[in-house]
C-alpha cells in the first residue's frame, strides 16, 4: 500500500529534521541545558509529571524518578515475568493464597538516615488503599485485609481473597515504601515539594517542566539481584526536561546531556552511525498503542463498524510510515512476550485486508453516500476520536483515518494536550479513542481496561459485561498458573471477538547515551529504561 500525501510529507518532515541534525547543524538548546558536570548524569525527558507521590500518580514520567527515590518490596528481572527480592529477602504464601509473609531486609535506611522497618510496609500500603488518598491505582494491592508488622523485619499482608499478581503488582512503583512522618509532615505536598524514601538516590530540588536533581543516597547497598553493583555510581542525576525531540538528540551529541530514552523513531539509523553515541535496546517491552470504541455510542456500537475498523488499518503501513521501521504492528491485545498471551486467541483478531471490511459493511446494510461516507438508517459512518497531543498519536490517526475514509468510514480527530486532555479522556462526548499504556501480563491489562467497575475510565469503552468480570475475578484469584492462564485466554478471545479495541503498535524501548556513560542496560517496567541504574557509570 502506498502511502498517502499527508504521510509522505509527514515522513519527509521528520526525516528532514533528522538530516539536519547529524549533519552537525544542530537545532539551538535551551539555556538551561548546560555541559554535563563531572559525576553528575543528565537524563533527557520528554514530559514532566505533575507529582512524585507513588499513591497518586500513575504517570510514566512519574515513574522514571520514583523507581530512583525508593524500592519496593519485590523487583521485577530484566525478563520482566521473574519477581526477585527487594526489601524482602524472602517470602513465602499461604496455602490458599490470602496471605503473604515477608522477611524484610535489615540495615536499611531512608535518604534521612531513618532505619527502615516493617511499620513502615504497613503505613505505606495502609495509605495507598485508604480512600481519603485516592488513588488511582489502589486496586493493585489486591482486596487487603490487613497489613501486620510481626516485628521490625516481618510483614504479613493478608488478603480477603486470592490475588495471584499481587507480587508483579507490589514491584511497580505504586508500591513503593514512604517515610510516615515526611509524608504527614508535607501532605498533598509529598512528592511535590519533598520525599524520603529507601532508593538509590535522594530528593534534592525540582523545578517543574524543567528539571529534577537527586544525588547518590551515601549507604545504600541493598539494589535488586538483576544488577552487577548493589549500591549507585553516579554521585548525581540531573531529570531534564526537553520536549523537542531533536533538541533532546543533539544535546546528548554535544555532550549537555547523556542519556535518553525518548528517541524520534526517524532518528534511529542515523544514531547508529554515529561513533560518540551508543544505542541499546530492551527487546521485551510491554508498552502498546490501541484505539477503542466506545460502545455505547451509536455508530461504534455496532460490530460490524468495530470489525471493519480492524480490517480496514494497515497496521504495517503505519509501522513503516510513523514507526520507521522501529515499532512492531499489534497482531493481538497482548505481546507475545507478556505473561498469559494466548496465541489462539490472537487469531480472532482481523489482519489488514480493506476488501473484506467493505463487504462487511456492505453485508450490515451500510451503504456508500454521495460524500464517500456510509449511511444505514439515517446515520452517518462518523467516529469523533479523542486522544493526547503527540507526534506519534498525530502521525497514526492520520494515517488511520486515510484508511478508514477508503472503505466508507469518517474519522474525525480532536488531540488534546495533556494537561486538559486526560480530563476530556473521562468524558462522555468521544467516539473512540487513541491511548498507550504499559502492562506486565494479560490479567493486569485487562483488569484495568475491560472490568465494568472502572467506567468511564479507565475502561473508557464503557464495556459491561458480566462474563468479563466473572473471568477477571477468576483470573485474579487462580492459585493455579495454567488455571490463570486458560481463564485469561478465553477472555482475550473473547474481547478480540467482539472487536472492542483496534490494536495499533507495540512501542520499542531504546535509550541512546554519549561517550562518557557505560554499563546501561534499558530495563522497561512500567515504561521506565533506568529502573534503579545502578550499574551506570560515567567515565569523566
């Protein structure tokens, strides 16, 4: 399939502004963006967050400095299936799965020198599913009983029934132990204007939309087994913000900064060819593009729009054209790779073939109009999609609604940013919608995006449906993983038989460093490429 104008201009674009850059003309860079300091590591970002409370945040920005301020109780191996220790050396469940026993780690300490102990387990989780913090991710702590410190270096976390990813869920950040008193101290400013916890590094300033500075918490040793070094070698980490892609790019170039996980597709070959820079990949990345319909909808809710939506995207097109070749075609809801994906049912998922999608349309009475858009009863074939402003989100549903307008099909587009769009995301007024997001199995993903609880968002497709549920609940409670396995599989089949997502891309994860930088390793829990960083190293 050839490539539309707008798509060839788009690549063109971006190609232009690659060509520029490794030729040396280097766009300018903000004044704040300094020559990197010896043992001080610059870390390009893309966006902020608006906090750094693991409560109350469930941003990937969040996440790049959260997974830096503090640990877990479990951390999550570079295959991102295998749990190993954290602050627990050691644990042990019981025989119906309710409750979990942690032997904790000792000789711990917060950035403040406080020893860490299992009160602080306890107060943690305590606060992260109580309602008043209003999080957004409490369901991920399971159906919590109670939290009980044995002594100062064990914890029982009992739960009201089995929750069989509970250990993948306590590694993600949300689950990240905080220091009571600073938390009581700052309130809704934790995170904001302070925090204290047990990581590698510790809090030093932030300037919001600018940058965060963390410097090398002086006794840590205690890192997860994944890494060589149990304890940081950088002194300290710049967290700077660079929105503009190239700009990030060339900073990393001229030495103002050395490390970058958020690399423009088009930038990709020429990186390569550049002998100063250095590009490493994490080839088991969980972190997907999809498009969603609202079901409820008047034209989204009708099966056939749904499935010739799916039939109609060239999905390969879209990874040639947007992803340059970098971003993988989404052949099922779930990476292969990810725990619990079943390939049986990744083959109820339509591929691209636009023949079949016009005979679908055809077949439920929507016929072609005057304009080039279908009509059936008086309606037009009109979705209204609603998603964040980026490049990647501009460049795909451009393509996608070339695509769709072939077969009969107007897709009309509104990107917001993000600072208002995660609120128009909560709205009633779309059609459908464009959004990725990290995951770390089937069961995880789809407990956020599918059970009827979470409308109107998360589950912004407003899908309800008591066999779904029932499955969730089966899933999330199987002590047995062939048990899990099978229950999660028949919903995936489930779910791709009725066509209510369009699964898009799967996001590589690259992280490109200069000269000076060694030992890094990209890791991709929840998004994130440093994870703890603790093997990185600077030369000068």
């Amino acid at each position: 399939m050839q490539l539309s104008k707008t798509r060839r201009r788009t690549a063109r674009g971006l190609l232009g502004g690659a060509a520029l850059m490794f030729a040396g003309m280097l766009p300018a860079l903000d004044a704040a963006a300094q020559v990197a300091p010896r043992n001080t590591l610059v870390l390009l970002r893309e966006i902020d967050a608006d906090r750094y409370d693991p409560a109350r945040t469930s941003a990937t920005a969040a996440g790049e400095a959260i997974f830096l301020l503090s640990d877990t109780l479990v951390s999550m191996d570079w295959d991102q299936r295998t749990i190993r220790p954290g602050l627990a050396e050691s644990w042990t469940v019981s025989e119906d799965g309710t409750t979990y026993t942690f032997k904790l780690r000792q000789g711990v300490t917060f950035c403040d020198g406080k020893p860490f102990t299992a009160k602080d387990v306890v107060y943690t989780i305590n606060r992260w599913i109580d309602p008043a913090t209003r999080s957004p991710v409490r369901w991920r702590a399971g159906s919590v009983k109670e939290v009980r410190a044995v002594d100062d270096h064990t914890v029982e976390y009992e739960l009201n029934e089995p929750f069989s990813e509970l250990l993948y869920q306590l590694a993600q950040y949300f689950a990240s132990i905080v220091d009571e008193a600073t938390v009581e101290k700052l309130g809704t400013n934790f995170g904001v204007q302070g925090f204290n916890g047990t990581g590698p590094y510790c809090w030093a300033s932030w300037t919001p939309r600018q940058e965060m500075v963390l410097t090398k918490h002086p006794t840590y040793n205690w890192g997860p087994p994944i890494y060589n070094n149990p304890s940081p070698q950088v002194d300290r980490i710049v967290m700077r913000v660079i929105p503009e892609a190239n700009t990030r790019l060339a900073a990393v170039q001229s030495g103002q900064g050395d490390i970058t996980q958020w690399i423009p597709y088009f930038a990709l070959d020429g990186l390569r060819r550049i002998p100063t820079l250095k590009l490493t990949q994490q080839p088991v990345h969980f972190y997907d593009h999809f498009m969603g319909f609202r079901v409820d909808k008047p034209v989204a809710s009708d099966p056939a729009i749904r499935r010739a939506v799916n039939l109609a995207v060239n999905k390969d097109a879209i990874a040639k054209a947007v992803f340059f070749g970098a971003g993988e075609a989404a052949t099922a809801y779930i990476n292969p790779n990810a725990l619990d994906y079943s390939a049986e049912a990744a083959k109820a998922v339509p591929q691209f073939n636009a023949d079949e999608a016009r005979k679908v349309l055809d077949a439920a009475g929507w016929t072609m109009g005057p304009d080039g858009v279908r009509v059936k009863e008086g309606q037009r074939a009109t979705l209204l999609l609603y998603g964040l402003q980026t490049a990647i989100n501009s460049s795909m549903m451009q393509a996608v609604q070339a695509d769709l307008r072939r077969v009969g099909i107007e897709l009309r587009i509104q990107l917001w940013d993000a600072t208002v769009g995660w609120g128009k995301l909560a709205t009633q007024e779309f059609d459908t919608f464009i959004i990725s997001y990290p995951y770390v199995s089937a069961t995880d993903a789809f407990s956020l995006y599918f059970h009827s609880a979470n409308r109107p968002t998360p589950n912004r497709m407003n899908w309800n449906d008591p066999e779904t549920d029932a499955a969730l609940v089966a899933a999330r409670q199987a002590l047995d993983p062939e048990a899990r396995a099978e229950v999660i599989g028949k919903l995936q089949q489930r779910i791709a038989e009725n066509n209510v997502w369009l699964p898009l891309m799967r996001q590589p994860l690259w992280v490109v460093s200069s000269q000076r930088v060694e030992g890094v390793r990209p890791h991709g829990i929840y998004g994130v490429a440093l994870y703890k960083g603790l093997d990185i190293r600077l030369t000068r």
